[in-house]
C-alpha cells in the first residue's frame, strides 16, 4: 500500500520509507536545492517557506540554495503544522536544538531527527499499541550518540511529540474527509 512520506507530498510503501534517507540526501550531492525544488517535495506555496525563513524558523539559504537540514525542518514544521502552532513547533525544536538560527548549539541535526522519525513512523503504525510503539522507540533510537548526559531523552521526547502530532493530524485530514462526503 502506498504511503505517503511525512511532510512531503512523496509517496512509497511503508516499508521502503528506509530508502527515503538515501533518496533526499542523492538530491544533495552536487549541492543544495533552490526554493522550487523544496516547494515540489513539500507540496508548500514558495511564499510560506519565505516567511518561515524572515521570522527565524530556518536559516536563510545560501547562494539560494537550501541543505539537507533546511530542507529536513522545512519538512518537519509542515509535518506538525496541522497538529500544533508554528509557535509550539519551534518551541518542540528549540527544546532539543537551542537557537533555531544556530546549529553549533544542536543536540540532533534536524536531517537526524526527520529520519529517526521517519523510521519510527514507518514502525509504530498506531499510538494505541503502547508495545509497539515502545518497541518502535528503542529501534529507532539504538544507534543515538548522546553528545551529553540527557540528550537522548529529550530526543525520545520529542518524537514521542512528533509522532503523536503527525497521528493527530492524519485523524483531523480524515475527519474533514468524512465531513465533506456528507456534503457539509
């Protein structure tokens, strides 16, 4: 069955979603990718990752042209963003990686992170299956280098966060899917 991959408007089985951390990062090889590269694996509008970039959400590209980080945070605020506030997003990224703008200051780059929550995604199916879901956690986060004394439980935190939110979400596209078949 086809899935769709978090954030993007690609598409896969699930269980090739693996293979996904290897197809974004070929794109990266002979440098970065302009705004319309980003906007067609987003599904976003050019004007909304913009703003993202003026209000600090991302550091600005350069030479116009994003890295696999940029791209990796792009895809995890439009992930969250039917879930959560943009506000609460970047508060659930701050939390892990400090000042948004810096990445000296990271405990987890955010390509890392969007491809241990892909593999946890791709995993944990439900939220509803604590076993599961505890199981999912445990592969995923197996080969985390903790840079200091924490910082892999704020990781485990966080994608438990992602992971519930990117569920909520697809219950809310579900929900007004059932709505407009009643014609409301």
């Amino acid at each position: 069955m086809e899935w769709s991959i978090p954030g993007t408007v690609l598409k896969c089985k699930r269980e090739e979603a693996v293979n996904t951390e290897a197809q974004l990062k070929s794109m990266f090889l002979a440098g970065g990718i302009v705004l319309s590269q980003v906007t067609s694996i987003t599904g976003l509008e050019n004007f909304m990752v913009q703003n993202w970039v003026k209000r600090g959400f991302l550091p600005p590209p350069e030479n116009k042209r994003y890295n696999l980080n940029q791209l990796c945070r792009i895809i995890n605020i439009n992930m969250l963003k039917n879930a959560l506030p943009l506000e609460k997003i970047c508060g659930l990224l701050t939390y892990i990686n400090g000042s948004l703008s810096d990445e000296s200051d990271d405990i987890i780059d955010d390509s890392a992170l969007y491809f241990m929550f892909l593999k946890l995604a791709a995993k944990a199916k439900s939220i509803e299956n604590e076993e599961q879901w505890q199981n999912a956690l445990k592969e995923t986060m197996k080969d985390y280098i903790e840079p200091f004394a924490g910082a892999k439980e704020r990781v485990e935190k966080v994608l438990r966060v992602m992971f519930t939110a990117y569920i909520a979400s697809r219950f809310k596209i579900a929900a007004e899917k059932m709505v407009e078949n009643l014609g409301i």
